[in-house]
C-alpha cells in the first residue's frame, strides 16, 4: 500500500499477504519473544458505533448528539466517525463548528453556535477544565465500561450534558492468532488508549493478562522501551497515527495494512490483510527462513 513497502525474500511472504521492508528485517524477527498489540484497529475491527445517549435530564438526546456530532465533524478518530455517523442515521443535520482542534489520545474542543464544546476522556474533561461528571452520568459511563464499551464526556458551557458510548468488536481472527503468538513463544501485551475496564475486557476475552490501559500516544513508546530495557526483544503490531513512534521504537514494527499511512512507513512489515494470523505466520516463517539459511 505504500511506495517504501518493499518486497523481498521469499515468495511465500506475498503468498501469505506480509509486506517486508527489507532482508535485515528477518533476523530481528526470528529473536522476537515480546508481541505489542494496540487495540483499536488492530485487535478490534476499529469500526465503532454508537450504541448508548445519556444525556444530563435538561437536554435531549438529539441536542447532545448534535452538539457532539458537530465538534466531532472534523476528527478522523473512529470514536468521532461512530458519533458523526450515528448522528447522521438519526436524520440530525449538523452545523459546522467555527473553530475545531483535538488533543491526541484525549478528545477534541470546538465552537459550534457559539458555545465552546467538549468531547473526550473524561479524565481529561475533569483534570483539564475542571468540569465533572454528576453521580447519574457516573453510573451510565462505568455500566458501559464493564460491558467493554468506550464511553465518552460532552461538555458545553462549562458543564457536563452527557455521556456517549461506541462499541468495538474484537475481529473474528484475533484469537486465533493470540494461540498462535503462543505456541511461537512469544508474550502478548495489549497496549491500548482506551480505558482500563474496556481493555481489560478485550483482554479476558482474548486471554491477554498484561494489559497497559490509559496510555497517551506519546507514552506508547515509553512502554516499548520499558520492555527492552527489561531485556525482551519487541514486536509491536498497530495502525493509527498514535502507534508511529511505537512501532519505530519496537525491534520489529507491523503496521496493518488498513491503517494510517504514517504507521505504515513507521513500520517493518505490513498486514495487507489486516488479520493479526499473519504476524504470527511473517515469525513463524522468518524463523524457518533463518534456519534453512544458517
Ligand atoms: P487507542 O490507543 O485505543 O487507539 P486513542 O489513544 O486514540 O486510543 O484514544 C484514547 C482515548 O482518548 C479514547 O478512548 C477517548 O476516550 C479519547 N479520545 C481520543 N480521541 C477522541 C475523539 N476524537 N473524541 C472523543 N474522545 C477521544
Ligand atoms: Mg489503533
């Protein structure tokens, strides 16, 4: 998918669907003993949809989902696509914000009729504007996060008027891989922006037990090089533009080949098909390429 993606070696990794970026690649792949996985996009299909509206008891449904969906308008976030979207499917004719600006890995600020809107994290709403939750909304955001849904703060006028909720699936073929990641030797982590709860859910799932939650896009790379200093030699697998510098710290990055063009070019090899299987089958087949080699 992308001009630098390269392929070489054998004809087997095109076979099986693996961009490799060039032949050192295969010896960092074959030491590899530690699998970072993001969880939006790569464990998870990444296409979200709406699936609960709490608003505040002095606004409608349809007035949150207009103002959420407006500041929401201009993001590329999955979360914001899956607000856009599910606006839209209600009829709901959006304005367009006079100004927008998003914070990576937190959420997004913009001016629609004028009123100063917030949608995010809603640590982010609190530790950064001040504006809380009340007790009801409180309830409503953590029964969806033990159900694995993302549930988003909106804000206006300086206040809380609701709680959105998305929901996620895990792709059919992920557990399959995890199995595989396995039998190669290899420890999963699951490396996620999304909150503990929600991850934590995807992890049981998937039989994940090290699962790092909450962790800002700037952060992600912190914990790749925690592991390495740990002595463990790092595959990490993801798509969005807030893997980037992840996937180039990894000892091996793998990009999906449906992600963001910045993690590709970021990355060592990419997924054409965007199933984690072939990760596991791009190891399994380096090893053996190794050591037929050798
Ligand atoms: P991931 O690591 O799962 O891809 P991100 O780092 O992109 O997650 O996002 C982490 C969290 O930041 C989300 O779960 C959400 O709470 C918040 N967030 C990020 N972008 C947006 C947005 N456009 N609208 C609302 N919330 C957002
Ligand atoms: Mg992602």
């Amino acid at each position: 998918a992308t001009p630098t993606a390269l392929l070489v070696g054998t004809g087997r990794g095109a076979q099986l669907g693996i961009l490799i970026k060039g032949p050192q690649i295969l010896e960092s792949t074959r030491r590899v003993d530690t699998i970072v996985l993001d969880k939006t996009g790569t464990v998870t299909t990444g296409q979200m949809t709406l699936v609960a509206v709490h608003p505040n008891e002095n606004v409608t449904d349809e007035e949150l989902l207009v103002f959420a969906g407006a500041a929401e308008s201009g993001s590329e976030h999955p979360i914001a696509k899956s607000i856009v979207t599910g606006a839209r499917a209600r009829l709901l004719t959006l304005p367009t914000p006079e100004s927008f600006s998003s914070t990576d890995g937190l959420g997004v600020q913009a001016i629609v009729d004028g009123r100063v809107v917030l949608v995010g994290r809603p640590s982010w709403l609190s530790e950064n504007w001040s504006i809380e939750l009340p007790s009801e909304l409180k309830l409503a955001l953590s029964s969806c996060e033990s159900r694995g849904q993302t549930a988003v703060a909106v804000a206006w006028d300086g206040q809380a008027q609701g709680i959105l909720a998305v929901s996620d699936v895990v792709k059919d073929s992920s557990a399959a891989a995890i199995k595989e990641f396995r039998r190669l030797g290899l420890r999963p982590v699951l490396l996620t922006g999304d909150n503990e709860t929600v991850a934590r859910v995807v992890g049981t799932e998937l039989g994940i037990i090290d699962v790092r939650a909450g962790v800002l896009p700037a952060e992600k790379a912190e914990v790749i090089r925690a592991l390495q200093l740990e002595g463990r030699v790092v595959a990490m697998v993801g798509d969005g533009v807030n893997d980037a510098v992840a996937l180039a710290t990894a000892d091996l990055g793998i990009a999906m080949g449906t992600g963001t063009d910045v993690a590709i070019e970021a990355s060592d090899l990419t997924l054409i098909r965007s199933d984690l299987v072939a990760a596991a089958d791009a190891i399994r087949l380096s090893r053996r390429t190794l050591s037929t080699i050798k």
